[in-house]
C-alpha cells in the first residue's frame, strides 16, 4: 500500500473537474450526523480506492474492536508502558453499569445541588473538553453558571473568585490521578479561604477521580465521582469529568443527548465501508495529506461562534495523543507523525492566519466544520440571504478559493491555489450532533493513530516537565540557593 500511494501523482485541484458536482457527490463520507466532502482533496477515483483499500490492509477494524472489547491496546511492546485498556467509549454506553450508575448520580446531585456557581478546578484533559462542550452548548438555557480554574497562575483564580460568592459556589475538583500538582494547589487555597469565612468547606467541594486514588477521600469532599483509569485525560469529556459539570449547567436532557450523540458516532467506527464511516475517511484523507504529500501543519477551522473552543480540546486530542516519534514497537521514527495543530472560528480567522493559508510556503491537512442550519433567534434576512447564509457562503468560497486559486499580472495579488481541504457538515449544532462531532475526531484520532503505527493513549511527552518542576519547587525551598534558579527568577 505504503509504495502504491507513494508513487501516486496527486490530483492537481486546478482541473476543470474541481468544481464538478458530481465529483463532490462522489467523494462524500456520510453518517445519521455526518457528511465529510472531501471533493476538495487532492484525489481521483485511483487514490481513493487506494485509500479505501488501507483499513482492511493495516487491519483497522479488528484494532478498533480490540478497544470495544476492552482487550489491552495501551502498550509499547518489549518496554513499561501504561498497559491498560482504552475505555472512554463505555462512557457513553448505555449498557456500560460503572458508567450509567455514575451518570444517573451526577443528574440526581445536580437536580439537588443548592449552588448557584459552579467551580471546575482541572487541568488538560480534564479541563479544555469540559470547556469546549459547555461553550458548544451555549445555545441552551443555563440553569447554573460555570467558572474554570485551568492553570496554577493565581491570577486565573483570582479572576474566577472576583465573579463568584463562596458561599453559593460548589468547586468540582477533576483529577484522575487525585495527584495533580495545579489541582492540590488550589484545593489547598480554597480550603484555607472556606475556613477564614468559618464555613466547612466539605458541603462546597465535591471531585471526580478514579477509586482509591489520592483524592477519594470523604473526609476532604462531599461527594464522589469516578471514572476510570482506562479513560484517558483528553478522552474524558464523557466521563464524570464532563458529565457532572454539564449536568449542573444544562440538565438531564441535555446531557443524555450529547452522550446518545457520541455513542451514535461510536457505532459508525466499525462500519467497514469507508464511505459510510467518515472517521475512518477523515484519518485516511488525513494520512494522505500528513504522511504522503507532506503536509505541515492540521487546521481545524469551525464556521461556528459557539465552537470557539473547540479547537483547542482538539490541538491536546490529536497532538498529545499521535505526537510521537516511537512506535508501538518501541522504535523512533523518522516519518511523520501528528504535525502542529491550530485553528479558530472563523470568519475571525479568515483575517489573521488565513494569509498564510492562502499564500504562504506550506501545505495543510485542513477541516472546516460547519452547520446547513442556525439556532441563532437574530438570524435575519437581509438581501435574500440570512446571516447564516452568509457564514455558509465564506465557508465553501475559501474551500473554492484554496483550491483554484487566482491568477493576475501582479505577483502580490496572485494565488497558486491546488491547496486542499475538506469540509464536513451536520444538519444544526444541538446537544446530540456536538456528541457526535467529539466523537468523530476522536475516532479520527485512533484511526489515524492506527496508520502512524504509534500509542495514541499515552502522553510521557508531558511528564518530564511536571517531574522535574517538583525538583525546581524543593530548590526554590531549600536555604541552600541554586544558582540556576535565583539567575533566572531573581529581578
């Protein structure tokens, strides 16, 4: 396969056919909630049937069902490694027993819950997807409002505190470790504010964690909420990690139908055509561009404001999972992997990287994410087209526009154009549909981990520093002075 495609010459987008509708029809990855058109891509029918030939090749869907059945796939072989199974999808099983039990606990304790603020402390994973998915969902009614404590900087606690009364503040304390370094930190501090105001501050903390971690303590929390080790961080969004802080925000309703929306996009991951399962198609078109044509940067780009945060829970999905340079046979590697991934709403963005984009010296892997329908209630029509309309319309003019280019007499105002991308669409941004956008990149994000030949589920890229910034605090304490350290902190 590697050789077949290797020698393959890409499709130049500059063809008469680009804009052909029926080779838009043609290459088209389509579920319930998905549609992937990936006519913009630098394919004809020769490469793609390449590309689709690659998951029974490189055995994609007997790796995928080893994770559904639960069987060990967090490995390096020959070395130590984490060697656990890979579980974030029973999370939104409706069979799954740990999990349901602890969803329908999180409901109960928000229908109960006498707080009027809500405080996640979390770093990474157990942070930026909770943030993401409660932004996305902003088009539904608020029953509680939500406050992130993201960094071990006081200044974003402070800045949390000035808008919060302790006193009608409930603080969810998310670590699966019950370890973190940021988590413990701010634990310790409210705990020291709660107890100045003479108020037990047990009533106001509840966390989520795995059982018997650091943090399964009754004596310090009021309430308990697990998940499990085989959830990984950026994975967690599903778990309590998520759950339990939408739940406060959003209710019951709203809740369920995000988590029937990802389990829907899980059920698709083992369809075996390609065609019917647009993660699948995503991390193949991914492939192509990373692997093959070389490309050197992924943009994720959503025509949507309340996604403003999406991109961000993805660039830790997909760098933190597939930025690796050893396999899963415990051997570097020289190929490519997950290149650098970044991206925003656009049109803001149309007007800050999106030079770049169109005329610059690199190739991209890019998605645009975009919606055939608004929720908007100020939607309104203006010049036979509505607002969103309008979104829509820079959504499929800058596809056209990357893809054919421009060519003038002046250099400057020249596009070369023959610059792919691809464009994947749902019906309307709702609780269920976000659901299954999470869930698709992260599906992409196995599958495209899969083709890499590395660990998706691991993260030792980030460990090293957190181990040796404990080294720098015993230093910063010690009465005998490190001459690194006062050289570099000492104004």
């Amino acid at each position: 396969m590697k050789n077949r495609l290797f020698f393959r010459t890409p499709y130049s987008l500059h063809s008469t056919e680009t804009l052909d509708i029926d080779r838009h029809k043609r290459f088209m990855s389509s579920s319930s909630a998905i549609r992937l058109h990936y006519g913009f891509e630098k394919i004809d029918p020769t490469i793609e049937a390449d590309l689709l030939a690659m998951p029974q090749e490189h055995k994609l869907f007997e790796k995928m069902q080893e994770i559904f059945d639960g069987k060990v796939v967090n490995t390096i072989h020959g070395y130590p490694s984490e060697n656990r199974s890979v579980g974030h999808m029973k999370c939104r099983d409706p069979f799954d027993n740990f999990n349901q039990t602890e969803v329908k606990k999180a409901i109960l304790f928000a229908k109960n819950c006498p707080y009027k603020h809500v405080v996640v402390v979390g770093i990474g994973g157990s942070n930026l997807g909770t943030e993401a998915i409660y932004v996305g969902l902003s088009n539904y009614s608020k029953k509680r409002e939500i406050f992130f404590i993201a960094n071990i900087d006081p200044r974003n606690t402070e800045d949390v505190l000035q808008h919060v009364e302790l006193k009608q503040t409930l603080f969810i304390f998310c670590s699966k470790s019950g370890g973190t370094l940021e988590i413990q930190s701010n634990l310790e501090l409210m705990k020291e504010l709660y107890q100045k105001m003479g108020i037990e501050a047990k009533k106001h903390f509840v966390c989520v964690t795995t059982p018997k971690s650091p943090m399964d303590d009754s004596k310090t929390f009021s309430d308990i909420f697990y998940m499990e080790e085989s959830v990984g961080g950026r994975y967690s969004v599903t778990s309590m990690i998520g759950v339990l802080p939408l739940a406060l925000v959003y209710g019951e309703e709203v809740v369920t139908d995000f988590l029937k929306g990802a389990h829907a996009t899980d059920q698709t991951l083992l369809e075996k055509d390609p065609k019917k399962n647009p993660a699948l198609m995503d991390a193949l078109l991914a492939y192509w561009n990373t692997a093959v044509l070389g490309a050197e940067g992924t943009l994720i780009a959503p025509y949507a404001y309340d996604l403003r945060r999406l991109t961000a829970h993805f660039q830790q999905l997909f760098m933190e999972s597939n930025g690796k340079s050893v396999t899963k046979e415990g051997e570097f590697t020289l190929k490519r992997t997950q290149n650098i991934v970044f991206g925003g709403v656009l049109t803001n963005d149309q007007h800050s990287y999106y030079q770049a984009v169109h005329q610059g010296t690199f190739h991209l892997d890019m998605t645009v994410v975009g919606f055939c329908k608004s929720h908007s209630k100020v939607n309104i029509e203006n010049d036979q087209t509505t607002l969103h309309q309008k979104l829509n319309a820079n959504l499929l003019a800058q596809s056209i526009a990357l893809a054919t280019g421009l060519k003038t007499d002046n250099p400057n105002t020249t596009f070369i154009g023959n610059r792919s991308s691809r464009i994947l669409m749902m019906e309307s941004l709702n609780a269920f549909n976000l659901g299954a956008l999470l869930a698709h990149f992260e599906g992409r994000t196995i599958f495209f981990g899969f083709l890499l030949g590395i660990n998706s589920f691991d993260q030792e890229g980030v460990q090293l520093g957190k181990r040796l910034a404990k080294d720098v605090i015993e230093k910063m304490k010690s009465p005998k002075k490190d001459p690194l350290v006062e050289h570099i902190f000492n104004w």
